[in-house]
C-alpha cells in the first residue's frame, strides 16, 4: 500500500469517526442548555417565592 491510499484510508476513518461523533456532542450541548435553562427557571421561581413571602411576612 502507498502513502497515498494509506492517507486515504485515515482520512476516511477520521471522516466516518465524526460523523458517528456529531450526534453525541448536539445531545451533550443540548443537556448542557436544558440544564442552563432549568437553573435560570429555578432561580426565577426561588426569587418570586421570595418576594411573595416577603409580601405575605408585611401584611
């Protein structure tokens, strides 16, 4: 085998090596958002909560 089928060959492995990775990294950035976005939410939530304690403690 020469140098040029033998890079072929390792292109063609790198190539079907990320095509099989791309799925797995979009559902890790995808976790990581979802997760972002629950944390905001619940940070959102945490804060109402308190402001409506804090008016309910006033009255």
């Amino acid at each position: 085998m020469n140098n040029k089928q033998t890079i072929q060959k390792i292109v063609a492995a790198f190539f079907a090596i990320m095509v099989a990775a791309h799925p797995m990294q979009a559902q890790f950035l995808k976790n990581i958002i979802n997760n972002v976005k629950q944390t905001a939410s619940a940070r959102a939530n945490d804060k109402a909560a308190q402001a409506t304690n804090s008016a309910i403690d006033k009255a």
